[in-house]
C-alpha cells in the first residue's frame, strides 16, 4: 500500500472475540541464557529493553517479507497484555496490570541488525518494520497464567526449530514487568514480549510457522511476498 493513510490503535482479538487497544509494544532481549549465547551476549547482564510500535502488531495468516532484507529469523515469545500500567512497580503490583497472555513472534531482518551493529548505529529498523510482531489470540488472565513447566515452541514447515520452557526465563514475568517499570511508565494497552529461547532461524517466502505456548491460542502464519 502506498500514499497517506489513516491511523488507530490496532484492536487486538481475544479467544472470546472482544477487543483490545494496544498502545506500545517493548520486547526483551537476552532472556533465556542459550539464546543469549547463540548471539554472543552474556547471560548474566541485565535484560535489554527495547520497543516496536503498535502499528507492527497483527494478528493475521499471511505476513509479507519485508523489503530490503536477505535474512529474516523467527524469535517465538510469550506476549503479555496490560489492563493498567504504573511507574516504580513491585512485582506483585505489576501482575496485578496484567490483562491476558498471547504467543507472538519477533520477526527480526538479522542482516540489517548485524549491519547496524558493526557500524554502531542505532537497529531500530531490524525490529520496528511493518508486520514484524505477529501475536495470537490473547486469553484472559483470568483463565491462564504463565508456569514453570510451560513449553514455548515455534516449527517451520512442520520442523521444530525453538523448544523451550517458561522456567528456563532469566527474568520472570513479575520480575521483567517490574524491572521495566523503574525505566518507564507502562500503560494499559502495552504489550510486553518477553523474550525467545535459543533456535531462532531463517524464514523465506512461503514457509510456514506454528508458534504455540501450551494452553494459549497457537499462532500461525504463512510468509508471502510483499505486496506491490
């Protein structure tokens, strides 16, 4: 699509078919150590924030390939959708501004942020691009909530390519929503990605992926070419 056009808050789907606005999406870097590994990170640091917008969430079957890149790599997470927000919040006080869970996919143009980092400059366009968070269906905190022993997986085509459990999180989910809190204001309608276990990979026109955290609404689309 090209030329001007006109923008509101994306209504995300609930399995029960409400609706709700989202405001901001901040995702999480280095939460599971294997991952951080497989890129070279420390394990052992704080956890590294950073943002998409609203506009990148959609909740579809068909995700086009983005422009301008050669290498896009799935990072399936589980997705946390806040009814309140607040500043400077405990733990506990943040599980109490959750709405509902989702699985999502951090869809991220790898050779534009190896670019971007080699050169130092900012890899905003990496992870910010159109169509690069995918999210499923969010259920009710009310009816499900995050445990130790639940698997997070992603496959390609059938092939499974990320297999983890919500244990395994270096940060739990009190602890991120809380730690994130003391660098910024959270308000209702953000949606947190909590970050992705090792085995992320290439994706390419065509394939298609299943992204499932056990008891949540799976998540799956198909890459197509991008429209003209």
């Amino acid at each position: 699509m090209s030329g001007a056009v006109a923008w509101q808050p994306p209504g995300l789907k609930t399995i029960d078919g409400a609706q709700w606005p989202a405001r901001h999406v901040w995702c999480v870097g280095r939460n599971y150590a294997e991952h951080a590994r497989e890129m070279g990170a420390d394990p052992n640091q704080s956890p590294l924030f950073f943002a998409k917008p609203a506009t990148t969430l959609i909740q579809g079957d068909s995700i086009a390939f983005p422009a301008q890149t050669t290498e896009l790599h799935h990072e399936v997470e589980l997705a946390v959708v806040l009814a309140s927000g607040g500043r400077h919040l405990t733990p506990e006080q943040a599980m109490a501004t959750v709405a509902g869970y989702a699985v999502a996919v951090d869809l991220t143009r790898r050779d534009v942020q190896a670019a971007a980092k080699e050169a130092g400059h900012p890899w905003e366009m990496s992870k910010a691009f159109d169509q690069s968070a995918p999210l499923g269906l969010i259920t009710p905190a009310t009816q499900w909530s995050p445990d130790a022993n639940t698997a997070i997986s992603l496959s390609v085509n059938g092939e499974p390519r990320q297999h983890c459990h919500l244990g395994q999180m270096i940060w739990s989910v009190p602890a991120l929503l809380s730690t994130l809190s003391a660098q910024v204001t959270l308000w209702p309608g953000d949606v947190v990605l909590t970050g992705t276990p090792a085995g992320v990979g290439p994706l390419a026109v065509g394939d298609v992926v299943t992204a499932q955290v056990a008891g949540l609404a799976a998540l799956r689309f198909n890459m197509v070419d991008l429209p003209t």
